[in-house]
C-alpha cells in the first residue's frame, strides 16, 4: 500500500505540472491574440484596441487604456495591422483598393449631353448681336475628355434687307444653322466642379435673310458645376464674329 500511495503521489505532482504547463501556454497564446497590433512602416509596433480603418487613416485606443481617447495615424504610415484574431491587413493593399472607390465612380466612356441659350456681342464693323441656342450630345470619353455633335440656330437682329414693295431698306430678324463637332477637355476640381477648355469646328447654313453658308468656329472654355454650365467663347460664322456668353444644363 505504501508502494501505491508513493506512486500515486509521483504521478498526481507530473500531471500537476504537465496541466500548469499547459496552461501556461495556452495562456500565452492567448495572450498574443488578445490585442491588434498595429505595425509602421519604422517598424514601430503599437499594442492597441483598432476601432476604425479607412484608406485614409487608422482609428485606434491604446490596448492598455481602451477607456482613453481615440487616436488617429495616417494610413500611410502604417504597413500592417495584425488583428487579435490572427487576421492581418497589408495597409498598401487595402490603401491602393480603396483609392480605387474613391472620387469619381462614374463609368466612362458614357452618353453626355448639354442645352445652352445665350447671348453674343457683335465684333467687327459687319458684327452683329444675336441669339444663341445649342444642343450637344456625344459621348465623355473620360473624367478629362468630350466628343459629340452639336447643332442649333443663331437668331441676328437689324439684317437689312429689301423691301420690294416699298423699295426701302429695312431691319429685319436673320437665322443661321450651325452644325459642329464640339470637343472639350476638362480639368475636374471636385466630382462637381470642372473648368474645360472647348472647341467647335463645322459650317454655318443660312435659312432665313442670309443666304449661302460658311465656315463655323468656337473656341472658348466654361466650368460645369453638378448640372450647371457657364460657358464663354468667340464665335466666326459667315464672316459674322461675336463673343457670346452662354448658360445651359448637362445631363
């Protein structure tokens, strides 16, 4: 009997051991897993709780205070975030993604389309005032670029014309059609603020008191803002030079 109890005891105080031990490294293993860790790119390892992960910054409390402030560090600092979980985040990855999605998500190339009325000031000795309506549809090749076709009229006032009832010369409204390729290149600020430069090359047709047709060109720039555009530019058609100032709609 004394044999067994002595046995007994040997056996119960290796057992003992080997559960502490074992205890001891599960602990451990918990304990690594127990926090995020989050990595720079100075190889400076920071031991904290992350709350928040964006393209643009890390929000995170320091895993020894996580009653304390929330800190902020740039995403770009950061190379890696090993999570308690055992999952890591390789931050240049996640970033070059992200900035992916961000900004304009429209796609390209795609229908665009413009309405503009507006007003031109006669330059030269044969200038004349007149009234400006436009159309244009095509497609935006990117966020930088335009191609379409556009058409509308150019409404004169004071064309003489003869009158030859009475044999005088009198005032009287004259039309033109133009019909042009329109090109623009655009310069976006923000998703709704963009400067562009733009250009019209085509020919002008007469069909009311102004015969014949003729060369057409714009050249000019503008900004669009959401749906708004604002536009300026010198006309030539038909000899007849102006500068006209525009306002119209794009969808």
């Amino acid at each position: 009997m004394e044999f067994v109890k002595i046995v007994h005891a040997v056996f119960s105080k290796r057992i003992s051991k080997v559960l502490f031990c074992l205890l001891c490294f599960l602990g451990i293993g918990m304990g690594a897993y127990s926090q995020d860790v989050i990595v720079k790119k100075d190889g400076e390892e920071i031991k904290s709780k992350v709350m928040e992960v964006s393209g643009d910054e890390i929000k995170y409390k320091m895993w020894d205070y996580q009653d304390g402030p929330i800190y902020r560090i740039p995403a770009s600092e950061i190379f890696m975030i090993k999570y308690q979980n055992g999952k890591k985040d390789i931050m240049s990855t996640y970033a070059s993604s992200s900035q992916k999605s961000v900004g304009d998500n429209k796609k390209y190339p795609r229908y665009q389309g413009e309405v503009n009325l507006g007003y031109a000031l006669g330059l030269g000795e044969n200038g004349l005032d007149r009234v400006v309506f436009e159309t244009i549809h095509g497609s935006r090749i990117s966020k930088y670029a335009f191609v379409g076709l556009g058409f509308g009229f150019n409404a004169y006032k004071d064309i003489l014309s003869f009158d030859e009832y009475d044999g005088d010369l009198e005032t009287v409204w004259g039309m033109t059609v133009p019909v042009f390729l329109d090109m623009k290149g655009y310069y976006p600020v923000t998703d709704d603020f963009a400067p562009y430069i733009d250009l019209g090359l085509g020919c002008s047709i007469g069909v009311l008191e102004i015969e014949g047709s003729g060369f057409l060109a714009n050249v000019g720039f503008g900004i669009n803002y959401k749906k708004l555009n604002i536009g300026m530019n010198f006309q030539s058609e038909n000899k007849a030079k102006g500068f006209a100032f525009k306002l119209g709609l794009v969808f």
